[in-house]
C-alpha cells in the first residue's frame, strides 16, 4: 500500500508516492495517454506495460 504522496511544490502535476515495499515512484501527471502511441508497441515476453505519467521508480 501507499504510505506517502507529496506535491511537488515548483511543478504543480508532479508527485511522488512511496509505499510499504520501500518503493518511490514520480509521476507526472500532465502527461496525457496517447492510444496510438500504444497500439504501435510491440510487447515482448516478459515486458512491462507502464503509464506514460509515471516517469521514474526507485528502491
């Protein structure tokens, strides 16, 4: 579960979460979901399909 959000205080879409699994995630969310973007991927096995708002994990 998540533990913490926080705004980032200079870019107003932006915001990190970090959970209980000692992850911190930064997400951005005036990124807008193109679906032609996604029905051009091709995923291989073993690929990860991840929101275009979602910009870097750390653990």
């Amino acid at each position: 579960p998540i533990t913490s959000i926080e705004w980032n205080p200079i870019e107003e879409s932006v915001l990190a979460a970090s959970g209980s699994d000692d992850q911190i995630s930064i997400w951005d969310l005036s990124v807008e979901h193109d679906p032609e973007e996604i029905s051009h991927k091709i995923l291989r096995k073993g690929d990860i399909e991840v929101p275009s708002q979602l910009l870097f994990i750390h653990q």
